[in-house]
C-alpha cells in the first residue's frame, strides 16, 4: 500500500484511483480508499458480493436475453434450427461416443424445403415442440454418426418411423398395413 497517495487530495491531483490513509473505514477494514467517492474498497467489494449472491443480476440478464432471444428465433426460426441440429447432433455424439464433423454451413448445403421422404413442406417452429412437419437430423447408417455424407434431413414424422427399425422391419409394418387394408 505504500505506492498509493495517503489522502484523496493527492490522490487526485495524482489522477490515482485509490489512495490508503491507513486508517480503518466505520466497518473495521483497514484498506484501500477510491478516490471518486472515498469509499473503502473493501465495503464495496463486500457489497457487490452480497447483491450477486441474490442473483437480481442473472435473473434479469436472462429474462432480458430471453427476450432477445425470443424475437430472433421468431425472424430466424431455420437458422436457429440449424445451430440446434449441430449442437444436439455433438452432445449426442459424445454421449454415445459416435464419430461427429457437420457444421451448420454443411447442413445449409443439403437441407431442402420439403421432406425427401414424404414430400411434405419443413414447418419451423422455434422453440415449440417438434411436429411432424419438423426437419430432424437423421443418420443413415447409426453406426457411422453425424459425419458428412451419412446425415439428411428428413421429417420428423419419417425419422420416428425410422427411429429403431431396420429396413426389413418398416418393409414387415407395411405389408401387414397392406393385408389390411389401410
């Protein structure tokens, strides 16, 4: 504490932010002074700590940025769409230990308007719950992961008929719907 001005007036005419008189503040601390309020440093930091630890600060960053977020995702619902699909295909990928290397640029460069498989028009929908309009990333081979060339983006309603079932299984599914009529 040495090198710091022992009064608030040398501390101005020094252009110093603190200065230390040695002294101890109302509280007890005996620390560093600003020089803007003469406030002791250590209150404040005392302070900040006791106002964060309430959370007011995060509560109303997040509700602010939600909002903001909000509004984007309504002007952006495809890109947002996009940067899910990637980030969701990676925690996936590392959950299940699959091989990942798509990028939002690469899933721009195959992704159509309509389903491949159905030929129904993509419907996105933000943040609200997939309907069966909804693009889904699919793998073509489970085994392979999300790499180039073994992703498409199919409905949501083809990829659920797909989830689990082998060729020969949908083939089996159908067959039986045929004898039956439907």
């Amino acid at each position: 504490m040495s090198n710091l001005p022992d009064s608030r007036k040398k501390a101005k005419e020094l252009n110093s932010l603190s200065y230390f008189t040695g002294k101890a503040c109302p509280h007890g601390h005996v620390a560093p002074r600003r020089t803007d309020n003469g406030a002791c440093t250590e209150c404040q930091s005392l302070a900040r700590k006791s106002l964060y630890a309430t959370g007011w600060r995060q509560k109303y960053n997040k509700e602010t940025s939600s909002k903001k977020n909000k509004k984007w995702i309504e002007m952006n619902p495809k890109e947002h769409w996009l940067i899910r699909a990637v980030g969701r295909a990676r925690k996936r990928s590392t959950e299940q230990n699959l091989n990942f290397d798509i990028t939002k640029e690469y899933l721009e460069s195959i992704i159509t308007e309509r389903c491949p498989i159905f030929n129904t028009e993509f419907v996105f929908n933000g943040n609200k719950v997939s309907k069966n309009e909804s693009p889904s990333l699919d793998k073509i081979d489970p085994k392979k992961g999300y790499v180039k060339g073994n992703v498409a983006i199919i409905s949501m309603k083809a990829n659920v008929i797909k989830q689990n079932a082998s060729s020969e299984d949908i083939y089996k599914v159908a067959n039986w719907l045929k004898n039956k009529g439907y």
